[in-house]
C-alpha cells in the first residue's frame, strides 16, 4: 500500500481513496437537495407530476442534504449507504421509467450506479478517516 507524507504525517492512499470515494458520491445528493430548496415550487410540481405529493418535498431535502453530509463525514455510514440506495433506486423508477426515452435509460442506469457505489459502500464501511471509526476506537 502506497502512503503520502506531508511533513510528519503519513496517510495511506485507501484512505484517501475512501475519503474521496465518499464526497464524489454524496456530492449529488448534497448539490441537489440544497438546489431543490432554490427550485422548490418547480421541484413539488414535478413530483406531482409524477403523483406524489409536493408535501413530501421538505423530508426529501432534509434526507438528501443530512444523509449526504452523514456520507462525506462518515458517520451512521452503512445505515445512511442503504437508505440512499433505496432512496436513489425508488427515485429512478419513479422518474426515469420511461426506458423507449435514451436520456432516460442513461438517467436511470446513473441511478442503479450510484445505489450500486452505496452499496459497496454499505458493506465496506467508511474507512480510516471517518467518524464512524474514530468513534469506534
């Protein structure tokens, strides 16, 4: 395993790799729950378009913005992978199940990456730099 050292301090790069991996998949969530809160009105009457209530948008966002934080920071992390893998599959079938539609199937297959990427995450664990293993010690 190689490491970088910056002065004194030596930090494995599957740590890093972990870190990294963590704030690239929770980015999404994060970039887009803060966005639905700017978009709020678009954003219910897109839901409810599809048939779901625009009452659900605020648990939407709080879901969004806390579990992608929780993600990047690393805590509760494999609970927090699992809810956003299911969150992140249900979300694809309701809003991109129109497969005869290219840009659908590719948005839909994002989706099914990311629940994968959650996955993985899930029954890996967070890694060294995260709260999940400094409360552990």
């Amino acid at each position: 395993m190689s490491t970088l050292t910056a002065s004194t301090v030596r930090i494995p790069t599957n740590d890093l790799a972990d870190l990294g991996g963590r704030i690239l998949l929770a980015a999404i969530f994060l970039i887009s729950g803060v966005g639905k809160i700017g978009a709020f009105a678009q954003t219910a009457g897109y839901m409810a378009a599809v048939g779901l209530p625009g009452a659900l948008l605020p648990a939407v966002i709080a879901f969004e913005v806390l579990g992608a934080i929780a993600i990047i920071v690393g805590w509760k992390t494999r609970l927090t992978a699992i809810l956003l893998a299911g969150f992140t599959l249900v979300s694809g079938l309701l809003f991109h199940s129109n497969f005869a539609d290219q840009m659908q199937m590719i948005m839909f297959l994002k989706n099914v990456s990311i629940a994968g990427g959650f996955l993985l995450l899930a029954a890996h664990g967070a890694g060294a730099l995260s709260l999940d293993r400094r409360i552990a010690r």
